[in-house]
C-alpha cells in the first residue's frame, strides 16, 4: 500500500512537472524524425530502424526522467519529511521506480503511431513489434532502476544525470566495443551488455537468458539504491 501511495505521488509529480513533457516531445521528435527518415528510404515495412535506436536514445532520456527523483527531494530537504512517514527504505525506492516505470510506457504509447503507419504502407510482422516493446519495457526498467542508483547518490540533478547516462552509455555500448578486450574475457562482456539482450528480444523471441539479465540489472540497481537511502536515515 506505501508503495503504491508513493507510485502516485510520484506519478503526480511527474505530470505535473513541466520538465516531463519537454522530454516526451524531444524523445517523440528524435525518434519520429531517424524513424521516418529510414522508413522512407528504405522501404521496408519494419519498425527494425526504431528499436536498434531506441537503446541509444534511453541513454539519454531516461536519466533525464529520473535525475530528480531522489537528487530533488535531497536539495529541498523534503526527503527527511518523507523518511518521518511509516515507510522503508525499499518502499521508497519500488514506489519510484515504479512511477519511472509507468511514465516511460506513456512515452512509448504514442510511438505505437509507427507501428500502424507501417502496416498500412506494407505487410508488417507484428511478431517482431510486440517483441520490441517488450524488450523497450525491460530496457527502460533497466535504465530507470540505473537513474534511480544515481541520483540516490546525489543532491544535485545535473550529476545524477551525467552519472546515469554514462552507466546506461555503457552498457549499451559495451558489446560495440569487444575488439578492445582480450579474447579470454569476450564471452563476459558480450553478455553485459544491454543492447545485446534488447535486440535478442526485439526479434520476437523470448529468451530466459535475457528476462534474467534485465531482471538482474534492475534488482541489483534498485538494491544499491535501497542501501544508499538507508544510509540517510
């Protein structure tokens, strides 16, 4: 029951912040353009283009999403007013994290706009459509919990933001970058790397391998957040 009253609260929060609907209209515009531009020239009835983006742009967006949640409260000082409510520290960060949550599937609904376009220039394969928003909701689960880490960890939003983009940077790009590392330790980091459990699942199937990945991302993340704010008590 916290958990959801704080969700709300969260959730409240967010839509009535100005700041929410810049980021939804550069998200919408961003990926509007790159989406039509390649449709148009490529002709192909896919939405392929849009979800090989989409982990580029989360890197970005995301952190922007959640650099206030906890950052906000510490500068304001209100947090040591949510801390007297009858609530945990683990309430208070699934109840965020759960707000970041709901947002971000808002950001994507409107993207569905694609898909129908799509489908009425060709013989679209939804298939591989319902498999890549799947794996954005997994993916944006994942960067939230990241963003939600960073800005546990400061009272300034600009930090929490540079903190956040560059460990979602990261692990979107870190199975790019594998002819840097030395061949006994590729198969690791080939398996860390985000962009690679997001494209497995965008290609419509469903791997465990990938539902553990993300599910650990966000575990271990939402975790350090959980010991962070515990420590402010």
């Amino acid at each position: 029951m916290q958990t959801l009253h704080l969700m709300k609260k969260e959730l409240k929060d967010f839509f009535t912040s100005p700041i929410a609907y810049i980021v939804i209209a550069i998200f919408l515009l961003v990926t509007g353009w790159f989406f039509f531009l390649t449709f148009f020239l490529n002709g192909q009835a896919s939405l392929r283009d849009f979800f090989g983006l989409l982990p580029l742009i989360f890197s970005f967006v995301i952190p922007a999403i959640t650099m206030r949640l906890f950052a906000e409260e510490f500068a304001m000082g209100s947090f040591e007013v949510v801390m007297t409510l009858p609530v945990t520290p683990r309430h208070i960060v699934v109840g965020k994290f759960l707000s970041a949550l709901v947002f971000i599937c808002a950001m994507l609904i409107p993207t569905f706009a694609y898909a129908v376009t799509v489908s009425l220039f060709g013989d679209l394969d939804w298939g591989p459509v319902i498999g890549g928003y799947a794996g954005a909701v997994l993916l944006g689960g994942a960067f939230a919990a990241i963003g939600l880490f960073a800005s546990s960890l400061t009272r300034n939003q600009i930090i929490a933001f540079i903190m956040g983009t560059l460990l979602c940077f990261a692990l979107t790009l870190v199975d790019k970058l594998l002819v840097f590392f030395p061949t006994a330790i590729l198969g690791f980091f080939s398996q860390i790397g985000a962009d690679y459990h997001f494209r497995n699942i965008a290609r419509g199937v469903i791997d465990s391998r990938d539902l553990l990945y993300f599910g650990g991302v966000i575990f271990l993340f939402l975790y350090g957040a959980t010991l962070s704010i515990a420590e402010k008590e």
